[in-house]
C-alpha cells in the first residue's frame, strides 16, 4: 500500500483558520467516511485527519492501493479539503498489514503507531 502523510499550515490556504471538525464532514474525512472516500477517489483506502495544534499544522494520512492513484487524487482532495497544495507531503510504501488487534476499525498496525508518534 502507498501511505501519504501530507500537512498543510494553518496559514495558507482558504481554510485556514477553521477547526479540523468543521471541516472534517465537508470534506468526507469523518469517522464514517471511508466507504464514500473510496467510492470518490478510486485507490483510496482509507484517510484520516492529523493535526500538530502548537504548530498551527493540519493534515491527511491517507492509505491508497498505488503511488498512481495518490498523485491523480491528492490534487483534487488538497483543493477541495484546504484551497491549496499541502506545506509538506511524505510518501512512502508500507507493506499490507493486519489491523491492530481488538479493533477493527483501525488501520495497519504499522500506520497507527507511525500516526501516534
């Protein structure tokens, strides 16, 4: 799987400003969004909100099947999410990985330790 971590600062962009759970249902990145993330922007897995509050920073973690889906897509989801290209973006491939234990709804055990770090 491609994994795409990408921050934009909370200076940029037309959004700025604005709470991440505001945002977080226009955007389709709530908690139930997966399945209509995937339906929209085909090689979407899944996708999840990050922010670093001290540095004024939002994000994406988004999982997608091929580096081909993410480069079509994140374009169009940067505009719509925040009105601007991310800040900072980190690609890099992960292998698949079963779910974390005792909770199904988590991703990889591998991402959910890099998105706590």
């Amino acid at each position: 799987m491609h994994v795409v971590i990408a921050w934009w600062d909370g200076t940029r962009g037309t959004a700025s400003g604005t709470a991440r759970t505001d945002r977080s249902g226009e955007a389709g990145f709530g908690p139930e969004a997966a399945a209509s993330l995937a339906a929209a922007y085909p090689g979407l897995r899944d996708g999840r909100w990050i922010d670093e509050p001290v540095a004024g920073w939002e994000g994406l973690a988004l999982i997608w099947d091929c580096a081909d889906s993410a480069d079509l897509f994140l374009p169009v989801i940067s505009e719509q999410t925040f009105g601007c290209a991310p800040s900072h973006r980190w690609a890099f491939e992960l292998d698949d990985a079963p779910s974390a234990p005792g909770d199904p709804d988590m991703g990889p055990a591998e991402l959910e330790l890099l998105l706590r770090v």
